[in-house]
C-alpha cells in the first residue's frame, strides 16, 4: 500500500470511531487525460474513477473543472476596479459590466464550495480533505471559510484573527507577490480580498452571526497585503 493509501485509510479509521463514518470527501480539481499516479498496468482496463475506487477505498472525490488561478482572479479584479473607476456608466450597463468581470461569480462558486465542505462534516459527519493545485490559493479560501461558518469562534474577532494567521499566514500564502499595490508581480492576484468579499456577503446575510462588522473587514481588507497587527485594530462590533 502507498503512502498516500495509507494516510487516507488511517482517517477513514478515525473518523469511524470518533465520527461513526467511514467516508472521507475529497474536494480537488478534475484530473486532465494526462497518466496520472493512480494508473497502474496491472489495471489499464479500469477507468478513472474504478481505479480511485481501487486504490482510495471510502474516499469520494467531489470535483470542480479548471478551477479558476490567481491570474484569473486578478483579471476579474482589474475590471471590476476599472468598472469602480467608471462615473459615466448607466445602472444597466454596470450590471452587465459587473456580469462580465466574473467576481462575483466566483465569490458565489467559492461560497458554495465551502458550503458543500460544511454539509459533508456537519449533516453526513464525515472528514473532508481539501486539495486544490499548490494549496496557497484556492484550498486556503475553502477550508477557512468552512471553518468561519461551521465554527462560531471564527466569527468572534479574535478567533476571526488566529483563523487568518493559521490558514494563511502558517500556512504559506504568498502575501508579498500575491498582494503588491501596484499589480507589477507577474505572481499578482486578489486572493486573499477575494476571500474578505466572501466573509462580506456571509456577513451580510447573517449579521448577527458575529462578533465585528463590516468596518473591521474594511480594515482588514486595507492591511491584508501582510495582516500581521490585526491585535491592534479597534473596531466596533455589533453589541
């Protein structure tokens, strides 16, 4: 048995017992037509999916097809910002030119994808890995805002600020080439604003659900380009 066999049959096995579960979701991107690690020769008649079934007993694989990059969430957002800039545009065309940046199509593909994370571990009380590409950008994004709406203490401002500084900070996120001022970094893209907009329309739904507002997002927004003196900012909250 490989090693990665191995790891994924040993969660299954805990989360049996701590969880009464044996199923672990897999959310990744679709694999292309290209050999992969999970062809073998003994098994060339299977197709992909019996061969993960082979190898990754438990595990099911919720798939996105060409997940969007960093280049392609900073394409969205230099339109959007120049469609901001725009004084001149009537109310029909900015929401076809919002339509047309593709943010907020994103923001909601994200939205939903937490969401469906949070259904396997809350209603199905199954474990869920997350794995997307280098795991810097989009697997950041998901498994933080699966942990901002299942866990309550993500929504207070201090757990709001230990879940950036373990899910982006430790966790390697590239702030500096990610989030420079003047998008000169061929590595530039919004990730991490992509993200607080996503908090936003959470918030904004379900104001009530935490502890700051919309003013300490504001402000975590400005410094999120190196987020390291959140403990400093004073914001009021919705009490």
């Amino acid at each position: 048995m490989r090693l990665d066999e191995t790891i994924l049959q040993a969660v299954c096995v805990s989360t049996e017992k701590t969880r009464g579960s044996t199923k672990l979701y897999i959310f990744t991107e679709k694999p292309d037509s290209t050999p992969t690690a999970l062809s073998d020769p003994m098994h060339t008649s299977l197709t992909a999916a019996q061969k993960r079934a082979y190898y990754y007993h438990n595990c099911q694989f919720e798939y996105i097809v060409s997940p969007p990059t960093f280049k392609n969430i900073r394409h969205s957002f230099r339109k959007l910002s120049a469609l901001l800039e725009e004084n001149k545009v009537g109310e029909d065309e900015f929401l076809i030119a919002l339509d047309d940046t593709q943010w907020l199509y994103r923001v909601q593909e994200l939205l939903q994808t937490a969401a469906g994370v949070v259904g396997k571990l809350e209603e199905e009380r199954a474990s869920v890995l997350v794995s997307y590409d280098s795991g810097w950008d989009r697997t950041t994004q998901i498994t933080s805002l699966a942990q901002l709406l299942v866990d309550p203490f993500y929504r207070t401002m201090n757990g709001f600020q230990i879940l950036v500084q373990k899910e982006w900070l430790w966790f390697g996120h590239p702030f500096e080439s990610r989030h420079t001022r003047h998008g000169r970094v061929k590595d530039d893209g919004p990730v991490f604003l992509q993200w607080v907009d996503c908090v936003w329309q959470v918030f904004h739904q379900c104001p009530s659900a935490f502890e700051f507002n919309e003013k300490f997002l504001m402000v975590s927004t400005y410094i999120g380009y190196v987020p390291l003196s959140w403990r400093n900012c004073v914001c009021q909250t919705n009490n």
